[in-house]
C-alpha cells in the first residue's frame, strides 16, 4: 500500500474499507444533518442514502452543499466501481 492509501485507510472507519480492493466502498458526509452517505456494492452499483438504522430512505433530490461533497468523493467513488466491475471509467 502506498502513503497516500494508509493515509486514506486510517481515516476510513473500518465498517467503510473493503480489505480485498485494499480501498472504502462507503463515504459519510461529516456533519450532515440528514446522515448523508454513498455505497458502492460488490457489483459496481451505487446508491445514495440518508438516515440512520430504520430511517434510512433512497435519496431523492441533494442540496446544493451536499451535491459539492459528492462531488469532492466522486472520484474515489469511481475508482471503487472501477475496481469492483473491472472495467475502467
């Protein structure tokens, strides 16, 4: 593993890091009142979620701030995907 991926790994929680891709397979939005988070399944797929345990709903629309945080996450979200389906984006 390079620096730069044990830097990303210490700062992923471990309930967010996939051990085989070595990489996070889930992002939080950090202070997000609506517990904004991505997940990529094992299939490449991504969805959009908000809540929290038994409130957690499919995202339908995002605020303009959280639309800037994915934006920020979007191209390790993408490497994820990449990794996940083997074919590049």
């Amino acid at each position: 593993m390079t620096a730069a991926a044990d830097a990303i790994k210490a700062l992923t929680p471990p309930d967010c890091w996939d051990d085989e891709l070595d990489m996070p397979f889930r992002w939080y939005m950090p202070d997000n009142p609506r517990s904004l988070r991505v997940e990529v399944d094992e299939d490449g797929d991504v969805a959009i979620y908000a809540g929290t345990c038994w409130t957690t709903q499919v995202v339908g629309a995002l605020t303009a701030v959280e639309a800037r945080w994915l934006r920020d996450v979007w191209p390790a979200l993408l490497l994820t995907v990449d990794a996940y389906t083997g074919v590049p984006s």
